[in-house]
C-alpha cells in the first residue's frame, strides 16, 4: 500500500491508496499515528481520503476505530471520504460507518472540517 | 476448471499468495471482478484468524483453500489441522455499540457471515472445516425472468 499526505492550511489529509490488509494494517497505523501527533503543533482536523483504497479487511477498520478514538481524546477532528464501493460495504456492514464520521467527498470533508487549532 | 485448491503453512506471509490464488480463479472463470474482493476478504479473515488463534504456540498448521463454481453459486473451503475450533461460535461484536465501547477484535468472522449467503463449520476427521458459499443468480439469453 502506498500513502501519501497533502497539508491545507490546518487540516492533513491521509490519501491510502490500494489494499489496506493484514500485511499493510500496522505501517498505516503508524502513519496515522504520527499524523494525529503531529509535527511540532498537531492538526485541527485529520482527513482520510479513501478514494484510491480498494480494499479493506477487519485489520484495516480496527486501525480506523483506535485512530478515531485517538483523535477524540486528543481533540482532533477525525473523518473518512470518498470510500470506493467495496471499502463502503465493509463500512456499513461492520457498523464503523455509524461510528465513524464518512463524508461523500474530500471537498465536504473539508467544508466541515475545524478552521481553528484543536 | 470448477474448482482450485492450494496447501499453505499458517503463517500471515502466505496472504498474498492466497490473494491471488482467489484472483487467478477468477480470471480463469470469467467472473466479474468486483466479487472477488468479498472471496479474498473472507479468504483474508478465515486464514488469519487461523494463523492468530488455531496454531498451538509453536507449531505451524497446513491451511487447505478449496474454490468451486458450481450451476448455484460460488463455494469456497478452508480446512487446518489444528485442535476444533469453530470460530461460528463466537459471539457477533455489538454493532449499536458506541465509538468508546465498541470491541476492536471479533469483526472478521461477523463480515464474512455478513458477505457471504451461507457459511458452515464441520469438524472432519482432525480438521476444521470451514465452507463458505455466495450464491450467483443468472439469467440465460433465451429464458427472460418472470
């Protein structure tokens, strides 16, 4: 799995793009994790963009929920977008997508995303 | 060719090759792309779930994964050999469940049952046997449903 990053203004924005799997799930995590702490000042607001994943298996989504849970306790505002039909399955039937905030596209994401430091 | 089988060891770095065993099926049965991502999902869950849990510390088992096209639908096994397990038996995660209180483990098996349109657990001789079955629903050129 590849991953990149874009930074607009306070929000960051996590692009995964291919399968998030088993063998992927830790290296994401990390990434995650090292995104919510930040460099120097943490961001208000982190974006997963998922419109470049393919695939998600329970150890991908179990990364989504302690990133989200993370983000809370650290004040971060914390949503997913543009999950591809397959990744949305996953989503609605696990539940994660009632518990996890899932916007259509990265322009809404962005739209509600915080414009003050968390 | 209706049905494909393949033998690994129990170990997390075998997954790719049981990812494309699922694709090479697919390709060679002419099925619509897309499906094969709920057979290598289920095939992902089952075979990790094995590997994390089924093996006595220590010890590798021997995963057989069987695919068969059959008139009804598509039928994938997974057996090991390692002591009964039945992972049907473990309690659904509570999907209601708040963000705080919501279990991080258990969502693998409570996916494929959601996924798949039937799924089985038999213990045969000294294996577990998990068969799982997607059922395709085809309608020929000449025959027009009701």
């Amino acid at each position: 799995m590849n991953i990149r990053f874009e930074t607009l203004a306070l929000t960051t924005v996590v692009i995964p793009e291919g399968r998030l799997d088993f063998g992927a799930a830790a290296g994401f995590q990390r990434h995650v994790e090292e995104v919510l702490a930040g460099a120097g000042t943490a961001p208000a607001a982190v974006i997963i963009d998922c419109n470049a994943l393919d695939y998600v298996s329970s150890a991908g989504l179990r990364v989504f929920l302690l990133a989200t849970r993370a983000a809370q306790r650290a004040g971060i505002s914390f949503a997913l977008c543009a999950l591809t039909p397959a990744v949305r399955e996953v989503f609605d039937l696990s539940g994660f997508s009632r518990i996890i905030s899932v916007h259509a596209d990265r322009a809404t994401a962005v739209a509600q995303a915080p414009q003050t430091p968390a | 060719m209706n049905e494909r089988r393949t033998t690994v060891p129990s170990d997390p770095a075998q997954l790719p090759a049981l990812m494309q065993f699922v694709q090479e099926f697919w390709s060679a049965a002419d099925l619509p792309p897309a499906q094969a991502l709920t057979f290598e999902l289920a095939l992902e869950e089952v075979f990790m779930n094995v590997v994390m849990h089924g093996a006595p510390a220590g010890t590798a088992l021997r995963i057989e994964v069987s695919l068969r096209l059959t008139d009804s639908g598509l039928t994938m096994s997974v057996e090991d050999d390692g002591p009964e397990f039945n992972p049907l038996s473990l309690p659904p995660p509570d999907i209601s469940a708040s963000l705080g209180e919501r279990a991080v483990g258990g969502q693998g098996v409570f996916l494929v049952r959601q996924m798949m349109d039937a799924v089985n657990y038999q213990r045969v001789g000294v294996r577990n046997q998990l068969t799982m079955t997607k059922y395709i629903i085809r309608f020929s050129g000449d025959r027009l449903p009701a």
